[in-house]
C-alpha cells in the first residue's frame, strides 16, 4: 500500500555581479529593485530539508507557483507517473 509524504526542497542559484560603483552598498539596493543585471549564474544541487508523511495533501500555500505535478511510483513498471491535481492549486 502506498502512502502520501510532502517532501520540501531548497535550491540556491548563486549570482555574480559585476559593478563599478564608489560604495558597494548602492548596487546591493540595485540588486534589491532587480536594477541590475547579473555577470554569471550558478544552480547549486537541490537540498531535501523535510518529509512529512500526509493522511492527504494539503492545499498549496497562496504565494506558492504550482504546476500540479502529484508523482507515484509506479512498481509494476518501474517509473514515476505523474498526475495533474488543479484541486490542490
């Protein structure tokens, strides 16, 4: 019988920017407004943080992007499925 978990991530992208500027603290408040543009950008892996075994899945936090994907892994065919679950949006 399977059983229904959350399970949470964090994934960091460390950006470089490159800047002339007399004091540092003006391009961290660009950097803040989104005024500028990053020099180079790095996906660092992503990190399980929790896994919480459910009754059923909850609804999605309001400022939460969903894209609906509920996965189950199916034994008989050895991969994941997937299904789309709107009513948790």
């Amino acid at each position: 019988m399977t059983k229904k978990y959350v399970i949470e991530t964090v994934q960091v992208v460390r950006r470089k920017y490159y800047v002339k500027v007399k004091n540092p603290t003006w391009a961290h408040d660009g950097i803040t407004m989104g005024e500028l543009e990053h020099f180079s950008d790095q996906s660092l892996p992503e990190e399980i943080i929790s896994t919480t075994k459910v009754g059923k899945f909850p609804k999605a936090d309001i400022f939460d992007d969903v894209n609906s994907a509920v996965m189950e892994f199916n034994h008989d065919s050895g991969e994941w499925q997937s299904d789309a679950r709107w009513d948790l949006a």
